[in-house]
C-alpha cells in the first residue's frame, strides 16, 4: 500500500468488478449474433459488420490501453475511471435506441476505448492501493471473477436475447453501481512527484520481457477458449447445449487456477512460469490425443487452470518493477500484449489447422512451442541458482 491511502476488502472488492466490463463487452452479444444478421440482412457486408461489432471492443483495448495508462499517470486514476464507466454504460446500452448499424459500430468503439480505460486503470489501482500478498490475492481474483462472469453474461445474453437482439445491451448499465462503489470507497494515493516522468522512466527491458511473454499466453488461453466448441463436434458432440455445458465445464479450470495462485504466489517467476506453460503444453498433448470427449474436456480444463495460474503470474510478474509513477503507463502497455494475443490467436490457429490438416492437428505444435518457453523460463531459474555470487 503506497502513499498512506487505508486500502482494505471494500476497496478491493469495488476494483475487482469493474474489468468484467471487457467480459460483457464482447459474451453478451455472442448468443443473439444471429439475430442480428437477420435484423441487417439488408446492409451490403452484414457477414463482416456483425463480427466487427463484437471484436471491435478488444481492438480498441489493444490500441488504446498505453494511451490511458498515460492518461492515468498524468491526470489521476481514480476520476478518470469513473468518468470512463459513466461513459462506457451510456456507450453500451445506445444500440437499444440505435437502428443504424454504422452508428452502433460508434459507440460499440467508444465502449473499447472506455473498457481500455477501466482495464488499465483498475489494475493501477489495484497496485497502487495494495502490496504484497494481498496485492498478488486481488490481481489473481481480478482473473477468477472475469473467467465467471463469463458465464454469467453468456447466460443473461441468451436469455435476453429472446426479447429481441438489442435487449442484452441493456445489462451494460450494470456499469454505473460500479462506477458509484468506487466513487464512494476509493481513495487515490496523493502525487509525491510534480512532473510526471516521460516512457523513458520506464524499465523497457522488463517491460518487453513481459509484454512478449504475455502475447504468447494470451494466444495459448485465447486458443482453448474459442476452440474447445469448434472441435467437439470432431468427437460427435454437436447438440449446442452439450457444448455449452462441456465448454463451460472446461472453463472452471480458470478461476480453479487462479485460486491455486494464491498458494504459490511467493515462489520465484521464472519457476511458476516454467511450469506453467508446460502445464498447458501438457493440456495440450492430452486435448490432441484424447480418445473421447471425456479426455479431451480434461484436457480444457488443464489447460484453463494454466491459464487461471499463468494470467495472476505475468500480472504481478509485470507490476513488480513499475514505480507509482509510470505504472499507469506499463499496466497499459500490460493490458494491450494481452488483447493482441487474443487477436493473434485468431490468426495463428487457423493457420497452423490449415497447414495440418485441422485444428486438433494443430494442437501439438502449440504444445511444442508452450513447451519449449517453459524450458526456457526453467532454465534461466537455474543458470541463475548454480552461477557463481
């Protein structure tokens, strides 16, 4: 805890829901995507529109978040989040009113770069008002609640959705109790430094570390989230609600992990993360070879714990050298690695499907290139332990 700011449960509670706003931003919308071809059917390139309508918000965080961890530096964390969440419920909920698909795609981009302010500035939050255990606690928390939410705004989606498709941009308005929990819990650490810094105040060479590492996780989780429905079928499974129920099944590994962070959270970086990826390289493995579904569900699941354990690791691994002053800056730069990896693994697997003859095909390179960053990770742990002092 910095600058004498009292920080406690409330405090960590009011900035631990906020970043589901990037959750809800892109799950409430999947369930009613078909309806939503259909009310557009008339608009030339709808096949492209609808899908740009849902991924646009993950763009925006990938461009935007250095910018508002600059903002965040510069001019405050705690207003300029408030101010975003007020923004990003006006945002969200402006297509129930809306019937013009190119005026929704306006304010669906002023919804990414309000979630790219709330990301970012939560998590700074969240370092600047914690230390330590407790710090290491709420970032891990930050990934179990998301990975819950998800199913949380799947469902309500879907269930929205059959008042109609522009119903689900209603829960967007959840936003604003948010805004008001942070508004009356949260305090700000008081600014020692006058002027603030510029980039080169940052530690790049830690800085890029983790930013590339976080890219390839990314990819990694990313890939077992959207592909886990896509090769069930390739085991039989094609009732839709069977597949929900296998996915969300493989999806509890997450906050699973994320849990068991909390008990290894002390242990070194290079050790954690060296086994981590070669959990979801062993994930991997058993998802490419399963002979049934039950396997291949194991499978997700492993891999959704790595990546329940990976996600808090890289956070705090990241944070750990980023003085109050440019943290802002470097849980943007954070938050971006993370969103482009989620874009990469988009391209990445189909690639590799096609070049293999199948996704599930793929899936043994990706644990061979998991594998191979564990190692590395491992071996820095060790050269470092039997180098001379």
């Amino acid at each position: 805890m910095e600058q004498g700011v009292k920080a406690g449960f409330a405090q960590g509670l009011a900035l631990l829901l906020p970043p589901t706003s990037a959750v809800m931003g892109i799950l409430l919308l999947v369930p009613v995507a078909p309806q939503m071809m259909q009310a557009f059917a008339d608009v030339p390139g709808v096949e492209f529109l609808v899908p740009i309508l849902l991924t646009l918000p993950g763009l925006c965080i990938a461009l935007f978040s250095p910018l508002a961890g600059l903002l965040g530096d510069r001019l405050g964390r705690r207003r300029l989040l408030i101010g975003a969440m007020l923004v990003y419920g006006l945002a969200g909920m402006a297509p129930v009113i809306l019937s013009d698909i190119y005026q929704i795609l306006v304010s669906r981009a002023l919804v990414g770069i309000c979630e790219a302010l709330i990301m970012t500035l939560c998590t700074t939050l969240v370092g600047d008002l914690f230390s330590g255990r407790a710090r290491e606690r709420w970032l891990a928390s930050q990934t179990a609640v998301a990975s819950i939410s998800a199913l949380l705004f799947l469902a309500l989606g879907g269930l929205l959705g059959r008042q109609g498709w522009q119903a689900p941009f209603l829960i967007y308005g959840l936003i604003w109790p948010m805004a008001l929990a942070v508004f009356l819990l949260v305090r700000e650490p008081p600014r020692v430094l006058r002027q603030v810094p510029g980039w080169s105040a940052l530690p790049g060479r830690h800085v890029a570390l983790t930013s590339v590492t976080t890219i390839l996780a990314a990819i990694l989780f990313y890939t077992i989230q959207i592909n886990v429905s896509t090769v069930l079928p390739d085991f039989g499974v094609t009732d839709p609600a069977r597949i929900g129920l296998f996915s969300a099944m493989a999806s509890i590994g997450t906050p699973v992990g994320s849990l068991i962070f909390w008990t290894v959270a002390r242990r070194d970086v290079r050790l954690l993360l060296g086994l981590e990826f070669a959990l979801m390289a062993t994930a991997f493995i058993i998802m490419a070879h399963a002979p049934d579904t039950a396997w291949f569900v194991v499978g997700a699941f492993i891999g959704q714990m790595a990546a329940g354990l990976l996600l808090p690791t890289l956070l705090t691994w990241a944070m750990s050298t980023l003085a109050f002053e440019v943290r802002g800056r470097g849980m943007g730069l954070w938050q971006s690695s993370f969103a482009i990896g989620q874009f990469m693994s988009a391209l990445v697997v189909p690639a590799l499907a096609g070049a293999t003859g199948g996704t599930i095909n793929a899936f043994p390179i990706i644990a061979a290139a998991s594998l191979v960053v564990g190692l590395l990770s491992l071996s820095l742990l060790f050269r470092s332990r039997w180098s001379p002092v």
